[in-house]
C-alpha cells in the first residue's frame, strides 16, 4: 500500500521547523535496502524461508471435501455442493459400478415402498413416472441421468470402497483409506456347506438378468426387503423353494394407508400427459402426495 501525501498546511510561528521534523520522520522510514518501512526487529534467520503467499485478498483458497457413497444422499450432495461452495475439490467414493439406491439391488422384481414421486428431488422433478411404485431399473435410470445433467460423474470414483477414516492431529488431515473394488472380486457370505452347493450361487446385488427360475428348486437366505420380494415373486414360478430366515420380519402397511399390491399399478396415460403439459399443476399435485409421507 503507498502512503499518501498530506495536503494539510503547517501553521505558526515554529511551522519552519515542523517541516523539518516532518522531512525526519520520512527519511528514517527509508532502511538500508531501499524500502520505506523500518526494518523488523524480529526478522531473525528462523523466518528466512517464509515466503508470502501472492494472490487477492478475495480470492477463496481451495477447499477438498470427500463424499462417501453415491446413493441418493451422495447424488445430492455431488450436484449442490459444487454450485453452493466456490472452489471446492469434491471427490466421491462409491464402492458399486455406477450411482443410484437401486444398485444394491439388482433383481428386476425390486421396488421402492415410497411413491416414486415422492422419492425424487425437488429441483429435478420426474413428470413421467410409469408406476405409483416403481422398479429398481426405473428408479436407477431417474438417478443415473441426474448425475449426468449436473457432472457428477466427474467427481466419482467408482468401485471403490472406503475403509478407513481416520484423523491425523499432527498434520491435521483426514486420511482416508480405500480399496479400488475394480480388481476385487465379489464375496459371497461365508455360511457353512455354501460352497460345495453345486447348483448357481447368485447375490440380489449381481443378479443374472438372464437366469430362468421356471420350474426350479430355489432356496433363498435372508428376508430382507430383497429376500422378501425376490421370494414373493419367485414362488409363482419354481417347482420348490426352501427360505431361511434368523429372524421374523414385520411388515407394516403404506405409511400413507393406501392400498399396495405386488401387481404393478401403473399412471394412467392421460394423467402423464397433464402432467407434463401443466408444471404448475404437477407441482401442486406432488405437493399434496409428498404431505401423506
């Protein structure tokens, strides 16, 4: 910063030597080296290596942030944050093949138990879902294409699993430990005699689009929301399906009270079109729905 010159007058009879005084003053701002400011007294050889850092005042210094999990959450965050937060570094660890809840669960019977309008973002509304329900594949696609509008494949990682976090206090970094899944194999769980089944061995998250189960034997393990809908499908088709479970599951009704199928319930046509022809009236119909849940 350059100091300004006074433009103020020296008055009295001792204005002679106040200009004296005045010229003093600026010559002892004048050190040895040529600057106008007076030399530190505390510019010992410890401080030598310092060197200021050149930029604006305003400008913002990068801030690296790491996202764990592309599902929804992790979707959201990947499209907000970048708009929200100047000069972030945003990475995202997703230990699956590809973003969206439904990856987990690969099956083709799987189904949200919320309404797909109500299971969507509020920025990127979806006029044209075909199910009040719908399907894993559908809810995927909804997903996969938002990552895609708002870059957020830019900023993924994909098939890699985090496996530690842990802070260093004496760098003050969060060091993150993660497996590149791209060169792992897929584990099934280690149960007893699981091995020597020689028949096809399938997890709900890799499932075999192509596998027929038509007059089959099936044994299914687990009744988790993927065991109960792979089993409340499967039983319409095989010849004999054994199911192992630890423990009962409760099943409660819709949240909302309506009534559920295991039949598709699929949005009539007409109602898809005045959707999509009146935003105004889809947002103020959604509003409503989203209020039952």
């Amino acid at each position: 910063m350059k100091a300004e010159e006074s433009n103020h007058e020296v008055q009295g009879s001792d204005s002679s030597h106040a200009a004296a005084g005045i010229a003093t003053q600026a010559a002892s701002l004048v050190n040895g080296n040529g600057s106008k400011y007076p030399k530190s007294q505390h510019q010992t050889d410890r401080f030598r290596h310092l060197e200021l850092e050149q930029r604006y005042i305003d400008e913002l210094k990068k801030l690296r942030v790491v996202v764990v999990g592309a599902g929804l959450s992790g979707v959201i965050a990947g499209t907000l944050l970048p708009a929200k937060v100047p000069n972030i570094v945003l990475t995202i660890f997703e230990k699956n093949a590809d973003v969206g809840p439904g990856m987990r669960t690969s099956i083709p019977v799987s189904r949200c138990d919320i309404p797909a309008h109500v299971y969507q973002t509020s920025f990127e509304p979806n006029t044209q879902w075909s199910e009040e329900f719908a399907q894993g594949a559908e809810i995927r696609e909804y997903w996969q294409k938002l990552a895609q509008k708002y870059g957020v494949y830019d900023r993924l990682k994909l098939s890699h699993n985090v496996t530690g976090l842990d802070w260093d206090a004496t760098d003050s970094v969060r060091k993150i430990a993660v497996v590149d899944l791209q060169t792992a194999k897929q584990k099934l769980p280690d149960y007893p005699g699981l091995h020597d089944f020689e028949g096809l061995l399938r997890h709900t998250s890799n499932w075999d689009p192509s596998f027929d189960p038509t007059g089959k034997r099936v044994a299914v393990i687990g009744n988790g929301a993927s065991g109960i809908q792979v089993v409340s499908h499967l039983h319409k088709k095989i010849a004999h399906l054994d199911h192992y479970a630890r423990n009962p599951t409760w099943i409660s009704t819709s949240f909302a009270c309506n009534e559920t199928s295991l039949e598709p319930k699929p949005y009539p046509e007409e109602l898809r079109r005045r959707f999509a022809a009146d935003p105004a009236a889809y947002t103020a119909w959604r509003k409503n729905f989203e209020d039952k849940y």
